[in-house]
C-alpha cells in the first residue's frame, strides 16, 4: 500500500512541476524553475520506490494517465485553458483505463 502514497505523490510532484513549467521565463523567474526541478526530481525518485512493487507498466499508465488529467484540470482553473466536449470524453476514457487497471487486472500490484 506504500507504494500506491508514493506514486500519489508522485503524481502530485508531476503536475505542480508540469504547471510551473508554464510561469518559467529562463532564469529570471526562479521560483517555477525550482519547481519544475523539485516537482520531477521528486516523481522520477518516488518512481524508482513505486516500481519495486508495482509493475513498470502498470506505474507508467497510472502516473502519466493521471498526470494528464490532473493537469488538464488544473490548466482549466488556473490558466484558462478551454476543455471541450472530445476533450472531456478523452480524459474520462484516461480515467476509465485507470479504473479498469485497479479493479480488473492481476497485474495491478495489489
């Protein structure tokens, strides 16, 4: 169960960085650049502890499918950015795999 508050966190440290990646303007705006560089050194070392329990591919689709959607969210409150209807239809099938990853497949880790 460890490994699955690992990859949340991972997951989370993902998008923040994912988000900040938008606000850095070279070097002259430090904080979303040490975010972007905290956000994923953090996801990529979570990662590495997540896959020792749970199998890579199953990892990869959890953490990418969700950052996608998470991020698109996120996108849509904080930057305005428009979601229309494929869209949603998109990341509610992204959601859907995940779903069917956790409560069907013998490979999930759990």
């Amino acid at each position: 169960m460890t490994a699955y508050y690992y990859l949340a966190i991972a997951i989370c440290a993902e998008v923040i960085a994912t988000l900040s990646m938008k606000a850095v303007k070279g070097l002259s705006t430090p904080l979303p650049l040490l975010l972007v560089v905290l956000g994923y050194g953090t996801a990529f070392v979570l990662l590495t502890l997540v896959m020792r329990a749970i199998p890579v591919g199953i990892t990869y689709a959890i953490w990418s499918g969700m950052g996608i959607v998470l991020v698109s969210i996120a996108a849509y409150f904080i930057y305005g950015q428009k979601l229309d209807l494929a869209a949603v239809a998109g990341l509610a099938m992204i959601v859907g795999g995940v779903l069917v990853i956790q409560l069907f497949s013998q490979t999930s880790g759990h």
